[in-house]
C-alpha cells in the first residue's frame, strides 16, 4: 500500500496535524542543518519572548544523524536530539525540550 499524500507532496498525517510545514528537500548534509538551526534559532527566541508566540521546529533526516546534530546544536537556542524511535522523541522533547528532531537512516545489527 502507497502512503497518501496531500496538495503540497506531505504525507497525510503530517497534514491532518494542521501545523504549517516546508520542506527544505535534500542537499549536502552541513548545509541542510545549516539552515535548519538557523530557522529553529531565529524561532527559538520568539516563542521564549511569548507563550502564544509560534514556535519553530525542526525535522531532519540524516543517514547516521550524528553530523546534522552536531551542526545544529552550534546555533543558539537548538536542541537537536537523535531519535531512533518515537518514544526517543517524546523523551527528547518533554525531558530535554529539544526543537529540532533528527531521524537516523541507515542503521546497524
């Protein structure tokens, strides 16, 4: 069974959660956290400025997720988290209150 998507070529749960999403689509790994850290941090400063204020979160996919964190994280104001699971991610963001999500491909036994 394909997944379904919706008008903008995301997947329909990610529509069906109304949350406004741009995919950034694929590059050199460094220049995708790049502008992923530097779009949660200019988003981080806001939502902290005020509660009702939208807040800027990030979702990479990264074939060991190592790189992109690290690159992240340099930016003030991101917490990027490697997550393998979807309780990795919970925890990430209710303990740690990460913003930004990276999502290991490749994986090893």
């Amino acid at each position: 069974m394909s997944p379904k998507f919706c008008h903008n070529h995301q997947p329909l749960w990610i529509c069906s959660l109304r949350i406004d999403v741009e995919d950034l689509g694929t590059d050199k790994y460094y220049s995708v956290a790049e502008e992923i850290g530097r779009r949660v941090s200019s988003g981080a400063g806001t939502a902290a400025a005020s509660p009702t204020a939208t807040q800027t979160l990030g979702l990479v996919a990264c074939g060991t997720g190592v790189g992109v964190s690290i690159f992240a994280n340099k930016f003030p104001g991101v917490f990027a988290a490697t997550c393998l699971s979807p309780g990795d991610a919970l925890n990430a963001r209710s303990i740690n209150n990460s913003n930004n999500c990276i999502n290991k491909t490749e994986r090893t036994s």
